[in-house]
C-alpha cells in the first residue's frame, strides 16, 4: 500500500471484462495454433554401400536443450518424464538475442506441460512469437476490484514522503550511535489517561478531535495508546470490544508489537536528526482510529503510517509528533469479520513502514529506503509471518494476494516487479510483489526476511534482496528464486512440489506460515489471448500445452536474458 494499506478480498469479486486487446508481437498466435515444430518421424532409407553391415549403434535421443531443475522428481532426465507427478526442466538463454530452444520429453500420459518465460532482467525483452495451444478464460469472475475511491494521490503522497520527503524537514544530520532497544527507558512525554482528549491531524490535513479509550503496555513496558474520534466513539461504530480485538492483537507478549520487534528490532529510537521527535528516551506508541472518507464504506485506504508524524512541530506544524498508526473506523464496524481479520494485519503491515522507516531512513539514511515494491513486499512479508499468531483462519498471501496475482483482470504474471501500480488498469503490484514475497518466505525462512530487512549493503533494492537471498542459499540467486516461483505459479503447481518449488507450509521460531496450494486457483487463472508484445522486467509469461500423450516435443523461441520452464503435471 505505498505506505498504507489497500485490499480487495475474494468475497468482493467485481466481473473482470476480460479482453483480448493486448498488442500480439511480431504474429502471435492465437487460439488453436499449432506448436512451431512437431515431433517427427523420418523413414530409413536403403544403404548403398556393400551387403555388409556394421551392428546399428543404439537410436540417439533427440535433442532437448531443456535440463531437470528439480530433484527426486518426475524429471528423470532431459528427454524423459517419468509419467506421473510433478517434473520441472529449465534453460536459459543468457544472450542478447532470443534463442530457439528445441524440447522432446517423452513418457506423457495425458499430463499438461507449461511453459513459462520468466525475465531475469531489469529490463523489458521483445516477446517471440509462441503457439497458444491453450488460452483460457477464467470459470469464475476475476478479480477487478479497485478500492482506491480517490485515494491514489493520497496513497502516492504518503509513501513519497516516506521514502525521502522527510529528510528536507529534519534538520541537519549529525554522527553518533544510533542504537537502542524501544521501550527500555520511561516515555519522554507526560502519560496520558484514558478519557483525555487531542486533536490529530489526519493525512488530509484535517484536524480530528479523539479520546483515549484505552491504554495499555507491552512485555518490554512500552506503552500503546488507542484513540478514537469523537464521532465514531459509541457502541453501534467503534465500540469498546472493537477497540479490545485490536489491543489483544497488538500488545499481548507473542502478538504483533512482539513480532515486528523480534524480526526487526526497534520501531524508534536514537537517532541524528536535530528536528525529529526525541529517540534518547522512549516514545509511547498511539494507535488513532478516524474516519478517514467518511464515505460510509468499509475497505480502501484502511490504514496508514505517515513519516510526517515523527517530525517536530518546530519543523512540520502538520505533524503530530508521534510513533503512531491510523486505522480507518468505518472499515472496523462495517466490514464485518473480514474487517477485523484485515484490520489486524493491517497493523503488522503498517508496523512494518513505521519500522523500515526508523530503521532503514532515520538511522541509515533516506538513501537506504527500500524501493516501493520492496518496501510493500517486506510489509506483506510481515503480515505473512505474523498472520497464524494473530488469526489462525486467515493469511493474507494465501487469501488475497495469490488469489489476486492469479485472477485479477488477465492476472498480474506478466507485470514488472519494479513498476509500482497497485490495481492498475492490466496489474496489481500488491499481488506481484506479496505473491513472491510469500514464496521467498517459505523457501528461504525467517532467517532470510531478518536479514533483508537490516541489509543496507547497498542502496539498490535488487542488489540488497539478491544479497539476501545468496547469504541464506550461497549457491542461489534473485533470478534462481524468480524462476521457480514463475513456475510455480504459471503451472499452478501441484502440492507437495518438488523441493526449491512451491509454497510449503513452514515453522521455525515462533512462526508459522501455513501452505498454500496453487492448484485452488485453476478456476480463476487465464491464460494469455495473444502473446504479448513485451515480457515485462523480472514478470514471466504461462502458456499451456493441454492433455499430452506420448512425447512432448515443439521448439520454442525464448527472449533475451530469460528462462525457459517446462512443468508436466
């Protein structure tokens, strides 16, 4: 959510008008084209040389550049399936140039084979011309949903700030230690009791007059401040159990204040600025539930971490001069259980950007700020470790974000992970970047995202999650990772997948992340139309081969500094 968060759920589907618009490159096929090459059988031909025969030598394999990418699999080797389960071959073209690849697998038995393009790249590749042999509409309505109801340059404003806008207006940076364990020492400012009343100033601008409903401390005696405005602060909107779901959410030892500390440290503390708030001592955090477009809908923009807020009012008469959270009101009463279960990780998202923007901005500097698809990724990230701790009935990757990367308008495979556009008019970068956020999650561990998160070794978001992954799997890579999860979601593989695919379930210090099974979304995947005319930077591109009996065999043109996979299932 560029630093708040937005949703759609699979309960609030809106019909996907799903057409067939998108540029063909260079005379893509479209439905019912036949494969660039067959397998063939060429007759022997009579020898002309003397009567004596030499003993035939054994029948050569045909040509497959393709080799098994996965281990104790149904790839048994590049010409051979082995009939049923999951088999995966892979090759890359690391040229300039696009490369036919020649592919012959034998051993179907009625299995689908998915080939999936996957950019490796920074940069878009021109799209070769490919057969569609499958393309597919989906059974069920996409997702189209859009909650942005004007808030886009709210959205935008906010997270550009947040990235470096702060820096013009906190005064000189200085030198010195700025390390501190949050909550150690008592708060700077005089404590506040429940029924006292402030205005805060909502993202717009607008001054909201709140109360204190509530109050209470976490293990590591940080105290966690929850106010209301004054218009939503009765039974019938946000009421006093509303406000108790959210603290036994948040504050509890093992909830969420816990979890976003044990994976990244500290939400404020000492710093080098002369006019950000104080972090010499600790600061309360406050939790500020408004109504934030009194449009009397639930969802949108449903909640926010603004940097403004941890400036000095010397320095920004706007801030409120606090580590805080908005959460939206109108979201909380009215929409009912999916509310609450959004609102609860909607904290832990939003921890997060508070977090990143202490720890990586404030203490590092603004140069160090993660990129804004890494910046949401890793805050879904967070709602994905902390989800079965809050709410063992709901994960937002396995609920929404890969329902969504499948199904939203065409699906979101062929979107650039560095390109940020949240329910776009063809993507949702949400889903992209949570959807492999999720992958990496369980196929790299904890240990991984906690060192993604303090990774300043360079100021390049690429380089710094690539650096990541090669210091919990040496011999992997960003591209490495990036592959597998294109073909595990282009082929919707099939659960359990072979190991280094997929998306097990995983537990490893406190955490759990449960599974999440591709093949669940079949009825809401498309398969692509017309072949695009580009394969967008670090996005990848399914087309399916259906029911194949016997040998698989077609030669394939792949683009430039992208991967060829092969998934038969």
């Amino acid at each position: 959510m560029r630093n708040q968060r937005t949703l759609s759920f699979p309960g609030s589907l809106a019909l996907a008008l799903l057409t067939s618009a998108v540029l063909a490159a260079c005379g893509g096929g479209g439905d019912g084209g036949e494969p660039a090459t067959q397998s063939t059988t060429t007759a022997a031909t009579a020898p002309s040389g003397p009567a004596t025969q030499t003993p035939a030598d054994p029948a050569a394999k045909p040509t497959s550049v393709v080799a098994p990418a996965c281990s104790n699999c149904a790839a048994v080797d590049a010409n051979t399936y082995a009939g049923s389960g999951v088999g995966v071959w892979q090759s890359m073209n690391a040229t300039t140039a696009a490369v036919d690849m020649p592919i012959s697998i034998a051993g179907l038995t009625g299995q689908d084979v998915t080939l999936v393009f996957t950019n490796q790249s920074g940069t878009a590749q021109t799209m070769p011309t490919v057969a569609l042999t499958a393309s597919q509409l989906p059974t069920v309505a996409a997702s189209a949903i859009q909650w942005d109801d004007g808030v886009s340059a709210a959205k935008g404003r906010i997270a550009d700030y947040n990235r470096d806008g702060w820096a013009a207006k906190a005064g000189a940076r200085g030198t010195g230690a700025s390390l501190s364990t949050f909550g150690a020492t008592p708060p700077l400012r005089a404590a506040y009791t429940v029924g006292d009343t402030r205005n805060w100033y909502h993202e717009d601008n607008s001054s909201r007059a709140t109360t204190l409903v509530r109050t209470d401390t976490t293990a590591d005696g940080t105290v966690v401040n929850f106010w209301v405005e004054d218009t939503e602060n009765n039974p019938l909107k946000v009421s006093t159990a509303i406000v108790a779901a959210l603290e036994a959410g948040f504050v509890p030892a093992g909830k969420i204040y816990d979890l976003l500390k044990q994976t990244g440290g500290p939400v404020w503390g000492p710093h080098v600025y002369t006019d950000l708030i104080s972090g010499a001592v600790a600061q309360p955090i406050d939790i500020v539930i408004l109504n934030f477009d009194n449009n009397a809908t639930p969802f949108g923009m449903v909640g926010y971490f603004y940097g403004r807020n941890a400036l000095t009012a010397a320095a920004e008469p706007l801030s409120n001069q606090s580590v805080s959270l908005y959460l939206d009101a109108e979201t909380l009463y009215l929409g009912g259980a999916s509310g609450m279960k959004s609102m609860l990780l909607t904290m832990a998202h939003e921890g997060m950007h508070m977090q990143n923007f202490y720890r990586r901005g404030v203490v590092k500097g603004p140069a160090y700020a993660f990129a804004t698809w890494l910046e949401e990724g890793t805050a879904m990230m967070m709602e994905d470790f902390a989800s079965q701790s809050i709410d063992p009935t709901y994960n937002a990757i396995r609920d929404v974000r890969f329902p969504n990367y499948i199904g939203y308008k065409a699906g979101s495979y062929n979107c650039s992970l560095l390109t940020w556009d949240p329910f776009g008019a063809a993507c949702d970068s949400y889903s992209v970047s949570g959807s492999l956020g999720g992958f990496l999650d369980r196929q790299l561990g904890l240990g991984f995202y906690k060192h993604l998160l303090t990774n300043v070794g360079s100021t390049d978001s690429v380089a710094v999650l690539d650096a990541s992954i090669k210091a919990i799997a040496p011999t992997s890579s960003l591209g490495e990772q990036l592959r597998r999860f294109a073909a595990t979601s282009g082929a919707l593989m099939k659960a359990p997948s072979p190991t280094g695919f997929g998306f097990p379930a995983r537990a490893e210090g406190g955490f759990t992340l449960p599974v999440i099974d591709p093949q669940a979304q079949l009825a809401s995947r498309t398969l692509t139309q017309t072949v695009p005319s580009t394969l967008q930077p670090y996005a990848s591109l399914p087309v399916v081969r259906k029911a194949v009996n016997g040998t698989y065999s077609e030669t394939v043109k792949v683009p430039p500094n992208s991967t060829l996979s092969v998934v038969i299932q």
